[in-house]
C-alpha cells in the first residue's frame, strides 16, 4: 500500500504526488541508498534513565546482540530538539513502571544511515527557525507562524512525509515484527508501518490538529478531547474538499504523557509547595531551555526581574539549559551582576541528583544553573528538578501537559499556542503571556501573590483525580493489547 498517494480514503492530487516523489529523491541523491543495508541491533544501559527507569538505548553493531522477548516495548524518537525525548522518557517511565522493558530507539543515532541524515539536515533547518523567529518579528508574522500552523497543517505535508520515513525503514529490519512500538515523533511510527510492525502508537504531541503528524497505519493518541475531534475529522488539513475523517479505531484520548515519578507523586509535590508558601519560603522557579536555543532574549529579561528578589532570598531560580552551555555563556555575559548568586551544577548527572534529593525538603537559595553533554541527563534534570519547584516558566510545548504549576511564555510556532489554552483551562498553568508587558506582570504575580501557587496545585490535583496525567500509560497499553 503506497500510504503517500491516499490518506485516511483522501486521494492526493497527482501533481502532490509527483512532488514527495522528487523530494524523496532528491534526499537520496543527497544522502545515499541503504535501501539494502541490514543492520545489526545492540542494546546497552540508556545514559540517566537506563539505571532509574530500566531503558536500553538500542545501538548498531553485534557486541551485545539485542533479545527481545514478551515483556519488550520499543519507544521510537528522534533528537529534534527536547520535546520528542522529554515524551519518550514518559513512556519508557510508565512502561517501565507497568513491568515491560523498554528499548529507546531513536533514528538519530543510526548515524550512518540515510534516515538519520535526512532528519539532521532537517533539524538544522528547524533549530534555525525558531531562532530566527525570535529575533524577527517579520520572519515570524510572515513565514514562521503560517508555516507551523498552517503549512504543516495540510494533507499535502503528510503525503510528502510518508514518501521520506520510507528512506527511514532499513534500521527496523531485525525488530520483531509484532514488537509493541510506541513512537513519541511521527517519523518513526510512519518507518515503523512501512517496515511491517504491526503494533504501533503514534502518540501525537501537539494540540492543534495537524497532517504533520498523520501516520495512517498506526493508533494515534492524543493528549485532549479538542485534539481528539480535530485529528478525527482531519480539521482544516484541505480547504478545498471536504474530507474523509480518520476511523475510530485509528485515534484514542489517552490524556497527558507524563512520566510514572511526577504521576506518582503529584499528592506529595503540591503539599510541599503549599506549606512553602504557607511558611513563607522563596518562590521556586524553573526555568528550561529549549533545545532550539530559541528565547534567549525573554530568558534574560525574565533573570532581570527576579534577581531583586533572588538577592533577598524571597526567590530562587533553577536554569536548565540541557546540553547548550554556549547557550548559558551568552546569557551569563549579558547579565554579570548574578555571577555571585550563581552555582553551576555541570556535567555531573550523580551531583545533580544528589542536589535535588536534598533541596526537595531542604533549604535552598541563589540561583542553580544546570548542564549536561549527555541528552538523556540534560533532559531528565528538568524532570527532576520539576518536582522541588513551585512555577515553571515554560513555551507551551511539551511541558504544557506536566503536573507542575506553569507561567506560559511567548510560543515558539502557532502550533504552541493550544497548549496554553489547555493548561489555562484545566487551571494548572497561566493562559500565554504573549510579550514582555503580560510575561513581568505574571511573574510578579506569581512572586507575590501565593494564592494562586494553591490554585494551580488544587488544579493539578482534580485533574490528577480525574486521570487527565495518565496518557502514557494508556498508550503503552494500547501498543501492547492484542500482542501475540
């Protein structure tokens, strides 16, 4: 079945056809064939989380051949920023936590294969983008906003996708073809269907409906009930004809991704930040950097505004800037006056754990700059340190779903800007302070007023009540029901 030509019963123009085909190409004129290449699957201790939440990073080569077995779950990613990691650790987190053995796979880091060059030289373009869109306020009006809320909206983009994640394939040949697959990122849940598996999720991040994340042949999940009927009835993806929606069988509400020790422990999270406010302790913030490096500028100004109160301990501020310390370098010279509050906490994932379990119910004060080389401890720390603050200062991506009181920063994408409104609605974070102006009058807000702290954390535990925090481990269940 050519998965590029019709979607969901929609047929594509021949002339949308015709292009993804020269697109494919002209990505293998780029990058090579290895249409048919075998490569042979190891499996070692994931870095971080392969000791707390028992996940192997699936590798090339035939040191330690990989054995799958009944209790096995693959959770397919790519590096394109944090976002797509961040959920992955979700559901390895939870599948973990249900007594399966999850396998990180993530097309990344088949470094030589044709997939893996495509989806780089893609991150590169994207990273680029969203730096731009924050330096530009025409590059943003003009291209980025259109092309993240509309572009990657139409059907078109998923005909052209599909032709590219057949170049992805090669790397899914010694996978169990019934192996439960849970991609977080749609590249590899659309490999995954054209390589045969026959258990996939693709569990869909955004809550804007777009054809970008399509993968005809696997389940989709969907974090809201507006995603839901979006996605369903493929919302907005033609204007020109009215289309076929997506069958019942192919789309499931799950709720958020969140990882099993923030599910866990939302009861104990919000009593802490409640008795800090209740004692009147410094506010803690969270600030995490994205992986793009986009928001440098906001990041800054938002240091300004808080170091008075940083200086008289009425505030302490976390920053992770993952594994981006040219990103802190830059940002550490615009403001110099913080240097003496300041303690990097780098390249030390034991240290900072050992910093985290202590300041969860200690004392704490300054500001901590955290960083790492390794992607699976620069993402992991936020989840760690998300648990001992009391506001997050965040886009509306990922991070909208988490159980953690949020400030909603300016979006990076129109597709973001849902996120906020979902948070807002379900109250456990603010609606998307959209310029500097709305973003300081939040913050101090937030600073001052600790009634809103108890607002957000009795939001957070409704919803917890309500099971809207259990996404993940309902799309592992999905993956693995009816498994052979």
């Amino acid at each position: 079945m050519d998965r590029a030509r019709t979607i969901f019963g929609n047929e594509m123009p021949e002339w949308e056809y015709r292009k993804a085909i020269r697109n494919k190409m002209r990505f293998l004129r780029r990058y090579g064939d290895d249409s048919g290449e075998t490569y042979k699957l190891s499996a070692k201790p994931a870095p971080a989380i392969g000791e707390r939440l028992g996940v192997n990073q699936i590798v090339i080569g035939e040191d330690s051949p990989v054995k799958f077995n009944d209790k096995s779950v693959a959770i397919g990613n790519i590096r394109m920023g944090f976002g797509h990691y961040r959920i992955s650790m979700a559901m390895a987190s939870a599948a973990h936590a249900m007594g399966y053995e999850p396998y990180w796979f993530d097309l990344c880091s088949f470094e030589h294969s044709t997939g893996a060059k495509v989806i780089a030289g893609q991150n590169e373009l994207y990273s680029l983008g969203s730096r731009l869109s924050q330096r530009s306020v025409l590059f943003n009006k003009l291209f980025w906003e259109p092309l993240n809320s509309e572009g990657f909206r139409k059907l078109s983009y998923n005909c052209c996708d599909q032709k590219t994640a057949e170049l992805m394939v090669p790397v899914y040949r010694q996978l169990p073809k019934d192996i439960p697959f849970v991609a977080c990122h749609v590249w590899p849940s659309q490999a995954a269907v054209h390589a045969g598996l026959t258990h996939v999720v693709n569990a869909i991040p955004d809550n804007w409906p777009m054809a970008l994340h399509l993968s005809e042949g696997a389940i989709h999940t969907v974090q809201t009930p507006s995603a839901y009927f979006g996605y369903r009835t493929l919302r907005g993806m033609d204007k020109k004809r009215m289309l076929h929606p997506m069958p019942g069988t192919a789309i499931a509400y799950t709720g958020h991704y969140v990882d099993h020790e923030l599910v866990s422990n939302v009861g104990q999270d919000c009593r802490m930040r409640r008795e800090r406010v209740q004692q009147g302790e410094a506010r803690r913030w969270l600030m995490s950097v994205g992986g793009a490096g986009a928001q440098k500028e906001l990041f800054l100004m938002v240091i300004y505004q808080l170091l008075p109160e940083i200086r008289a301990g009425r505030a302490v501020l976390f920053v992770n800037v993952g594994d981006h310390r040219d990103v802190w370098t830059e940002m550490s010279s615009e403001i110099p006056e913080m240097h003496r509050l300041v303690t990097e906490h780098f390249n030390s994932f034991r240290e900072t754990e050992r910093f985290c379990e202590k300041a969860y119910d200690g004392d704490v004060r300054g500001i901590h700059v955290f960083c790492d080389n390794d992607i699976f401890s620069a993402v992991y720390t936020t989840n760690l340190l998300m648990r001992m603050s009391d506001v997050l200062l965040t886009k509306p991506s990922e991070l909208s779903f988490y159980p953690v009181p949020k400030l909603m920063l300016q979006r990076v994408g129109g597709h973001e800007a849902w996120g906020a409104v979902r948070s807002a609605e379900i109250g456990d974070g603010t609606y998307e302070c959209a310029n500097p102006r709305q973003t300081t009058a939040m913050l101090r807000l937030l600073q001052k007023d600790g009634s809103v702290i108890h607002k957000m954390c009795d939001a957070i535990c409704s919803a917890h009540d309500a099971g809207i925090y259990s996404g993940a481990y309902r799309a592992v269940r999905l993956a693995v029901r009816g498994r052979r």
